[in-house]
C-alpha cells in the first residue's frame, strides 16, 4: 500500500496511517503503537545503519507527502489517500477514516504539517534515550 505500495502510514490509520497519524509502514489500519517503529526502519533508514534519525524521517515523511500528493498543490484530498490503497479491500474507508483522524482543521484535506504530526509524535515517543535517532530495539512495539 503505502511507501513502494507496501507501507501505507506507519502513518497507518498509520505505520500506515500512524496511530491515528500518518501513511508509512504496515497495513493500512494498523497503528504505530502495534508495529512499533519497525516499518519505518525498513523504508527510511537511509544510510542503513538499522537506526533512523529524525532528519532520516523527516526526509521520508516529506517524500512520501510528495508521492501522494498527486495534483501537487501542497494537499492531500480523499481521493488521492483512495488512488494510493486502490484495490485494498475498504480502500475507500481506509482513506475516509485516515482523513477524518488526520484533518485537524477538517477542511477534507491534509497539509504537510497534519500529515506528519502523529508520525512524528511517535517518533519523539520511540526516542526513549532522547538523541533524536530510532535504534533498532527503541522500534520494537510495546517498548516505550
């Protein structure tokens, strides 16, 4: 589904749309606080060095923003959250209930900034030992 079609938000409703935040790791439904940190190790840990930072997380969450933003005008609808889980089954209410966690404002759309709050959120949460990086064990479930 999301991040190469396979990870939706770790962001989860998030790892896909993250707990009840973004679109990244899992499946699409799964919160960050079942998967853990995990999902995003594998899809942002870009120097592979099985932590990630908040800049490597940072970048991932902005790229992932980007791709599913299809019009590019610095939202995402409904029916672009849709287009990404096409042929999941719920797709449709996969999006919707990703949406209606997500749009802070409800204006129908996610910004950047609500896009990454639940993510990010998260990740100062998996931080436990406070330098602002995700090891490997700080990403297993159940570990805060």
């Amino acid at each position: 589904m999301f991040g190469n079609k396979s990870t939706i938000g770790v962001f989860t409703v998030a790892a896909l749309f993250a707990t009840s935040g973004a679109i990244a790791g899992g499946q699409m439904g799964q919160t960050t606080s079942q998967s853990g940190m995990l999902p995003y190790l594998e899809v942002a840990d870009a120097n592979k060095d099985n932590s990630i930072t908040e800049a490597e997380f940072s970048r991932y969450l902005q790229s992932r923003f980007k791709e599913l933003d299809t019009n590019s005008d610095g939202n995402v609808a409904k029916a672009e959250l849709k287009e990404e889980v096409k042929g999941a089954d719920g797709a449709d209410q996969t999006a919707a209930t990703f949406l209606a966690l997500n749009d802070l404002n409800r204006d129908n759309k996610l910004t950047y900034d609500e896009y990454v709050k639940e993510p990010m959120s998260e990740f100062a949460l998996a931080d436990s030992n406070g330098d602002r990086k995700v090891s490997m064990d700080e990403a297993k479930p159940n570990k805060r």
